[in-house]
C-alpha cells in the first residue's frame, strides 16, 4: 500500500520578480552552475535568464518560438525545442545548432513543453499552433540524434514529468483538461499503459507546464485557473495551492540554492483589455518559497 505524503507548506507571499509582460511565458529551468533560471517568451521568440541573487537579466531574440530547454551534461549550453524541431544553443556565443525536425508533414504544428529524464532524455510534445486539431504528440529525443514518437493525437500537449522512482510519466492533454500516466521503462524510455490521472473541474482552468518535488509530489499549473496546485503521485489528491494574481499560470521549476523556490511563469495570451486592467502582472515571472525542496534538473546527455 502506497502512504499518502503529507502537504508542503507555503512560506510567504508569492512575489513578481521580473514583470516582463510575456505573451505566453513558458519554459521554467534552473541552472544549478550559474544560480539562475532560464525561461521563455513562447510567442515572442525570446530566452530569459534572471539571477535571483543579483536581480541580473539577459535575453536572447529567435527568428522562430523558443518553447522548452534543458542544459547540456557534456557540452556547454542548452538543448532546447523551436517550432520545428531540437536544436542546441549555447547562449555565451549565440550559436544555434539545428538537430531534428520530426513532423514535416504537420506545417500547422509547433514545440510546446518538454524536459530531460533521469536518464538524459530529452522529451517534448508539439501542438496544433491554433490549438484546435489534434495533431500533436509526444517526442523522445536521445543523444545519439534518435527520436522516437510515442502518443499522438494532441490539440495542445503539456509536461511531462515522472515519479520519484522515474517509473510513471506524466503528461498533459491539456485541451481536455486531463493530466494522464504512463508506465515507463527507465532503461528503454518505452512507454506503455497510458491512463487518465487527474480530470481538472469546472473553473479550475486547464492543465499546463508541471513539476515533481523531491518527495515526488507533482506541482500543476492552472491555464485560466490562476494557480498552481500540489499533488500526491498516486492518489492526485490537492495536497497544497498557490494562487497567483494572473489567470494564465503556464510553468513551473524548484531552484534557488536549496531547491526551495517555486519558480512560476504566466501569459497575457487572449486576455482581453479589461482583463488585463484587472490584472496588470499578466505575463510576469514569479515566485514563492516552499518548505521542502524540489529536485535538481535533469541534463541532456548530448
């Protein structure tokens, strides 16, 4: 029998830390070596990079939406997802390395969410741009230049992340408002026995960018819910909730020095202009502390 964990607790006030504006704010990942998070204006073309120490920020302009990233093991820089395809990019030098294009024949598609596993595999879903057809699915990409398609049929992917033991995934159908499991095998990346996990409610929005704590608790943003919710990785129960001042939540990352920071990204994407008179941080980088840590990200092997 599975023991329900217990509920994290919330130190503090939520804090904007950078009110960016960000169109569709997306792509939350913490680096370790350089105390900073990296994030990403979807729709807009452009990385972010913030210093909580410092309060520094950099940025980095694509001719093409930028929507996912992890850092390198064996290389400087970033693998990261653009519309089309993986690339490298190291942002000392600005030099971009196309690697992979695996849906030529869906022009109407771009990269959504992504992130490493365990085992330095890269993983990243795709999505109808107008997020209507479902014509997306889910990725594996592997360091040596293998990709592999392993569910489709997504009007709008999200996720993924696993389990503390790295044996189930999770991934988001996020139009359908539903968080699904899958077995996975940690030595193949095979995936297998996909399961609905959690169906999000009238007025709970709709399920995007996720993470997993270091207890293994999964932290869920809320599109048009204006939160981020804490749940326990068997039975999905709402173990913790972060409200936010914005409506579109999109992702999210544990950093800082301990792991102890919930980064949280937001979106100004379809908000009306009344809307976003009542809610002016639309679109900003935030954040809030939490009392048990989150887990270091994992790099890309490559």
């Amino acid at each position: 029998m599975n023991t329900p964990l217990s509920s994290p607790n919330i130190l503090g006030a939520v804090r904007c830390l950078w009110p960016a504006g960000a169109t569709l704010g997306e792509g939350t990942m913490w680096s370790p070596g350089e105390q900073s998070l990296y994030w990403v204006d979807i729709l807009e073309r452009t990385l972010y990079r913030y210093h909580p120490a410092t309060g520094a920020r950099a940025s980095w302009k694509f001719e093409e939406e930028i929507s996912a990233l992890a850092e390198r093991a064996n290389a400087p820089g970033l693998i990261v997802t653009l519309r089309r395809g993986f690339a490298f990019f190291d942002p000392s030098t600005e030099r971009l390395t196309r690697l992979h294009e695996p849906e030529p024949d869906r022009v109407g598609n771009r990269f959504n969410d992504g992130k490493c596993d365990a085992q330095g595999r890269f993983w990243a879903g795709t999505m109808d741009f107008g997020a209507t057809h479902p014509t997306g699915a889910m990725y594996r990409y592997e360091a040596d230049g293998s990709c592999t398609r392993l569910d489709d049929g997504y009007a709008v992917s999200n996720g993924p992340t696993w389990s503390a033991d790295g044996r189930t995934m999770y991934f988001n159908d996020t139009v359908h408002q539903q968080v699904n499991a899958f077995d996975l095998d940690p030595a193949t990346g095979a995936v297998s026995n996909k399961r609905p996990w959690l169906k999000f409610g009238p007025g709970e929005g709709y399920p995007d960018g996720m993470t997993t704590d270091a207890a293994g608790r999964l932290w869920i943003c809320h599109w048009g819910g204006s939160r981020v919710t804490c749940h326990d990785p068997v039975t999905a129960q709402e173990l913790a909730r972060v409200d936010l001042p914005t409506a579109h939540i999109t992702n999210v990352a544990f950093g800082g020095p301990d792991f102890r920071t919930l980064f949280i990204t937001s979106a100004r994407y379809e908000l009306t202009e009344a809307q976003l008179a009542e809610q002016p941080l639309a679109g900003s980088l935030f954040a809030v502390e939490i009392d048990s840590p989150g887990q270091a990200p994992h790099r890309f092997a490559g």
